[in-house]
C-alpha cells in the first residue's frame, strides 16, 4: 500500500501493472504468499539491478547535462542501524549530492536483526552494518573500517578524569544501556560477564540520542559507539576510547556482487567509504 501511495496509484491498479509486466517478460519477479509480496526472486533480481542501472545512468546524463529534473529517475535505498544513519550516513549522502544530484536517498534504520537480509531480499540496496555473520555467498561484504566505542559521560564524571578505563572501574557506576533484547546490550553485558561482572543498568532507551540525554540529566554513564559523541555538538559530555575493552566488531557495507555494475551505487559506496572505488569493488566481485 506504501509503494501504491507514493505512486499515485491504487493498490489493485498496482498489483494489475506487476502482473502485466511479469507476462510480457515471461518469468516471475516477485516471490508471493498468500497473495502477499514477499521478495524477489532471482530472476526478479536481475531485472530490478538492470532497471535500476538504466535508471541511474539517465541520472547521471541529466546531472552532466546540468538539465533539471522533474522527477527522480532513480533511488538508493540505503538501511543501517541509528548510528550510521544519524552521524555517518548524512556526510556521505552530501557528497554523493554533488556528483548525483538526481538520485533519490532513502535511509532506513534497523534494530537487533540481520540488515544484509533485506539486501538479499531487495527491500533495500545495501546494508550499513557490524553483523556480517551468516552472509549469503550471492552478497559482497565490503569492511569499510573498525567501529570504536567511548564511555560518555557528563561533564566533570570522575571517569572522565582517567585517560584508560577498565571494565571494573565501570561497572562501579549506573550505566544507561539499551534494551535487555538488544545485540548492543548482549554484546555490553557479554564484555561485563567475561570479566566477572555485573554492572547495573537502571535507565535504559531506544536509541544513542536518548541515551545520551540521559547521561547529560547524570542518570549514568554509557558505553556507546564514538561516531555518536562530538565535543561541539554533545559540549555538557564528555568520552573516553574504551575500544579495546570490548569485541572488535568492523563497520561494513553489504550489497549485491554485481554492484560494480551500478555507476549511481558504487560511487555511493566510496562517497562513505573512499577506499572502495570502482575498480576495488570489481575486484572484490569477482574474488
């Protein structure tokens, strides 16, 4: 129905139209049950990479041809979990402007649940993400750079008068933690356990904004990815690296393999991560 509205259309009249086009193709392009949409399938896939390289490219002859757009011929749909969405994501969408202004960015943000899966069934076109575990072999794993964690806390926290922490001068404050259920929480409490101890978490919140309002009220301190901590932005905060403290996890971008082929997706790809240009995304393709 979302798909239907923002096209101006009805849903049945949407529905006739992917009918009609599935017969005048001759193969199935999306997987369905019990009349529902639920992926597509591979053929499918190989139609909706082929449009939406056709359609980045007549983005990129009006962009060069400096000729306005009436409309956007073509979208990256980019999920990731808050972090990136909120502190990195935005820069690389800035830059990518400049190059393609006529391509449409869409983020999305995803807790507790493995994001290159929706790259796999084409909800989106890559996953901004730690949690590569399990990555189908038709996907690309791209290691963008190592994630960094900080303890935030309120200006003038004795933490903060320490140059290196350890977990058990930590654990000796309330901490602000995110949900019992989510990975970020597990992955804390593992690091904790590891070393014997069981820090207490008395406010919890959805997200690292949320958090970090509570860090400032002097509800606790957090153990929070350093992406989400600038002394000009956060100036009633303060942060200690406490990256080795934790399980080394790397930021990474997972999209389809033959993203090589798709100009306006790979040249967002080195937009947030400039060691991946083209020629290094072919030559990790075809590996």
């Amino acid at each position: 129905m979302q798909r239907a509205r923002s096209l101006h259309a009805s849903q049945p009249a949407v529905s006739q139209q992917i009918r009609l086009l599935e017969e005048d193709l001759g193969v199935p392009i999306f997987l369905r049950a019990r009349n529902r949409l639920t992926g597509l399938t591979e053929k499918g896939e190989a139609i909706v990479t082929s449009a939406q390289n056709v359609l980045g490219e007549i983005a990129n002859l009006e962009s060069a041809a400096e000729r306005p757009s009436e409309a956007s011929f073509a979208q990256i749909r980019v999920v990731s979990t808050h972090p990136q969405a909120r502190y990195g994501l935005p820069r690389a969408v800035r830059q990518f402007k400049v190059t393609c202004p006529g391509v449409d960015v869409h983020i999305s943000t995803k807790n507790d649940e493995k994001l290159w899966q929706l790259v796999q069934n084409g909800h989106v076109d890559l996953a901004v993400t730690t949690d590569t575990y399990g990555v189908s072999s038709d996907l690309l794993v791209l290691p963008c750079y190592p994630m960094k964690r900080s303890l935030i806390a309120r200006k003038g926290h004795p933490l903060l008068q320490k140059r290196s922490l350890t977990l058990q001068e930590i654990a000796e404050h309330p901490l602000v933690g995110f949900d019992e259920r989510s990975n970020g929480r597990r992955h804390l409490m593992r690091a904790f356990r590891g070393a014997g101890l069981t820090p207490t978490i008395g406010v919890t919140g959805a997200d690292e904004d949320v958090i970090k309002g509570c860090v400032e009220e002097g509800l606790g301190v957090a153990i929070l990815a350093s992406i989400v901590y600038d002394p000009q932005r956060d100036p009633g905060l303060g942060a200690v690296d406490v990256t080795t403290l934790l399980e080394p996890s790397v930021t990474s971008i997972v999209v389809r393999r033959n993203v090589s082929g798709l100009n306006h997706i790979a040249l967002f790809i080195e937009a947030f991560a400039p060691n991946w240009t083209r020629e290094a995304l072919l030559r990790a393709a075809n590996e």
